[in-house]
C-alpha cells in the first residue's frame, strides 16, 4: 500500500542541539535530496549505497549558495522504517538550519509530513501492526525504564503474538463449528458445541487475566496520579522533597504555606509516580488559602492514590478526622509522620478510624520509613504481579475496551450453546469476537480510528 507522494520533516526535539535530522520518505525521497546536496566526493546521491552515510554540504539550487554541512544516509525500499525510500539529513541542531534545509526539501518537491505520518506509512506498508505503531508513542514518552521496558515489549510484537494466538483459537473453534454444520450426518454437532463451550470459557478466562493487568499498565504507561492530603503542617511538603530527593516545595513552621498544587514526577521501583502536593485541608479565611482547599479536594477526585499525612506529635484533630473521612473507597496509604518527635498520636485509633488502609511511620525530615512507603506504593500498583511479563500488560484504554468486548462477543457464544441454538448462529458470535480482537493489531478496523491514532504522535515521527 505503498503512497504516491514523499513527505518531510524533522524529525528530532524542537530546540538547539548537537545534530537535528530532516527526514524525508516516499518514491522521490531519494532524487529530492540529489537536488539539493552536494557530495564531498562528488558522488551523486542516486548511487548511494543503502545504509552508507555521506559527508557533504546543503545547497540550495538556484542560487548555489552552501546553507549546511551535513551527513546524508539513504535506505533504501523496503528495508526502512516505512518500507519506502528513506533519506535522513544530519545537519546541525539549531532551529535555522533545521527550517533552511526543511524549506528546500519542500521546494524540491516532498510535502510536510502529519503528525505520526512516517509510522502510519509504517503500519500501512505492513512493516508494524497497529498494536506496535501505537508502542512506538509510549517509547518515547516512556518515564522510567519498567515503563520502557512494557513499551519495547509492545513493539517488539509480544502483545501482538498474544492477541494473534487468541484470534487462531477462536478461528480454529470456528472451522470446528463449521465442520459440524457441513457433515449434519456424523452427528457431531453436540460433540463440537461442547468442546466449544469449553474452549470458550478458557478463553474467557485468558482475556479476564489480561485484562486484570490494564490497570498496572496504564499506570506505568501514563503514571500514578498521587495526591498527598492532610491538615496544614503535618509534613506534606517534606514528604514530597523526601520523594524527590531535593528540596522542591518551600517547607516552614508557619500553617498554610502550600497554598496551590504543586506537581513532580518521581521514580519509584520503576514505576512513574506523579505527586501532587496540595494546599493543608482546613476552614480558613485567608481567600487565596481557601482556593487552594478547593484546588485540594478536587485533586482527591482524580486521584489513583491517596498519601494522608498524620502528625505523631500530635493527638488526632477534628481536621484529621475530616480528611480521613476522603479516603472511604479510595486507594490510600495512611502515613503517620514526625516520627523523630515525642510519640503522641494513638495509632490505635488511627487503625480504627481508617479501616483496613495501610499504616507507616515516617520521619520526612529524616528519611526514615520512606523506603518501606515506597515499597508499599510499588506494591499497590502491582496487586502481587511484579513478576508479570511486560509484554502482556494491557497499558491502553482502546485496547482494554476492545479486548472488554471480545470477552463479551465469547460470553454471547456461551449463552447461545447454552440455548440450545444451532452451530451457525455460536459462529457468528465467536466471528464478532474474532473481528474485534483485530482491531487491536489493525487487521479489522476502519480507516478513521487509524487516523484519530496516529494524530497522537508527534510530527516527524
């Protein structure tokens, strides 16, 4: 399906830097670049060998005038990142020589490429699967190396095998059916429903454990929104530098001092922790304070994971009592700090007041206890599955609804044999279910979720 029409852009970080790439691909890519680059050799580009760079300098053609010295690598079709003729323009990294060479390219003839149009033509040209033109986005915007390492997973194929192997199981059920259906006289309709039914309900079984992974996957992939709550002065600025490992949030004795949101994204047991520091929760006159509050509590709504910070220095308050009143049915560890001060607080009632919600002793100032909260953080997100392989998290929304789907078409086919029907009508049940497995690796889906995908990506990529 390869198209028509070259494209360009670049393909490298807005910004200054050592080398920026001009990136250009389609059946012109390579006499593009031989209008407009000079060999140091004399060679012409036409010639190039693939893989092979050559040294030599931009210029542009009508007025011969030298714009950049430059590298130029061909690859050629199909053994590129497209499957089409590839040029790649290493120039130097400032944004003026960037745009210079992307504006001849454009003159000579290629089009700017849209956002995610190079991994498109990928996808198109049957070099990546939906699945794994989707991970090439979550490489790049990977956060730390567990994040990484679920992404390259994905585009290396091993998410793509697993959906692939569940469609041949429901296509080889399906050519079971039809056998019983073409050869009525063998009797062995009831013989297939039933080992059908059976196959189906494995299969059901196999899809509601990838599923079960969908939400550690989307944690690793976009982060683990964490709110630290509390009433002012129990430490939560403290708790966020003792996350962060410097002093980011401005900490005093004085009530009140974080008055807005702050937010940092932290590593922790390689999962990306972003933490949202909030205003101390509390009835206050001061207008800005207050706004603040406001700011707090609807943080708490969009939370993955509540950090409540309690003073040990200090007995239980009736602002204590309110904030932990937030936490019923939500995900949340009870952090009971100033620990390095006289025990005070009775952690008796603490337990009694929040249920069955973890309980740790820190000191922020010092650092105790914030490994054993970073581990009971870690273990929260991976619910006993940190052995998981990390091609089989389900780390995307559209994929975990669709494979939601698939599940319901197997239950229809379940309920169908169940009714007694006859084997046409489960098969057109384990077809939906087939059908909509596809769509995660774009074998059965419409051109217009293709391209509401790709313009996620960056252009250039």
């Amino acid at each position: 399906m390869f198209q028509e029409d070259t494209i360009a852009a670049v393909a490298t970080a807005v910004g200054e830097g050592g080398i920026g790439i001009v990136r250009l691909s389609g059946p012109d890519a390579i006499d593009i670049a031989g209008r407009i680059f000079r060999s140091a050799s004399g060679a012409p580009v036409s010639g190039q060998q693939s893989f092979r760079a050559a040294y030599g300098r931009i210029v542009e053609p009508a007025s011969g005038q030298e714009i950049d010295e430059v590298l130029l690598l061909v690859m050629r079709a199909p053994r590129s990142y497209t499957r089409e003729d590839v040029v790649e323009i290493h120039c130097h990294g400032g944004p003026l020589p960037l745009r210079r060479i992307l504006s001849l390219v454009l003159a000579a003839g290629a089009r700017l490429a849209e956002p995610g149009e190079f991994t498109k033509r990928a996808f198109l040209n049957g070099r990546l699967d939906l699945s794994q033109a989707e991970a090439v986005i979550d490489v790049i915007r990977a956060k730390t190396d567990a994040s990484l390492r679920v992404a390259v997973g994905h585009l290396a194929g091993a998410f793509s095998d697993k959906i692939r192997a569940f469609r041949n199981e429901i296509l080889r059920l399906v050519a079971h059916l039809e056998a019983a259906i073409d050869f009525p006289e063998d009797d062995i309709e009831e013989l297939a429903a039933h080992d059908v039914s059976m196959a189906a309900d494995k299969l059901i079984a196999d899809l509601d454990r990838l599923l079960a992974t969908a939400q550690t996957g989307r944690i690793l992939r976009e982060g683990l929104q964490t709110v630290i709550i509390g009433k002012p002065n129990v430490g939560k600025s403290s708790l966020l530098n003792a996350l962060l490992g410097e002093k980011r949030a401005i900490v005093t004795e004085i009530p009140g001092t974080t008055r807005d949101i702050i937010e940092e994204f932290v590593n922790i047991g390689g999962i990306p922790i972003k933490v949202v520091d909030t205003a101390g929760i509390r009835e206050t006159a001061d207008v800005v304070e207050r706004i603040g509050v406001t700011r707090a509590r609807a943080a708490i709504c969009q939370a993955d994971l509540i950090l409540l910070l309690l003073d040990a220095s200090a007995p239980l308050a009736h602002e204590d009592r309110e904030v932990m009143g937030l936490l019923a049915g939500r995900p949340a560890i009870v952090i009971v700090n100033k620990t390095d001060l006289p025990a005070v607080i009775d952690l008796d009632e603490v337990h009694r007041e929040v249920d069955d919600k973890a309980v740790i002793r820190i000191s922020a100032l010092e650092g105790t206890g914030v490994e054993e909260l970073e581990q009971a953080i870690v273990e929260m997100v991976y619910s006993g599955r940190v052995s998981q392989p990390e091609g089989a998290f389900v780390n995307n929304v559209r994929h975990s609804r669709i494979i939601e789907q698939a599940r319901d078409r197997l239950a229809d086919a379940l309920a169908t044999i169940a009714a007694g029907m006859p084997p046409d009508c489960v098969v057109v049940d384990l077809r939906a279910a087939w059908e909509k497995l596809g769509e995660i690796t774009g074998e059965t889906i419409g051109e217009d979720i293709i391209d509401q995908i790709f313009t996620q990506f960056c252009i250039g990529k």
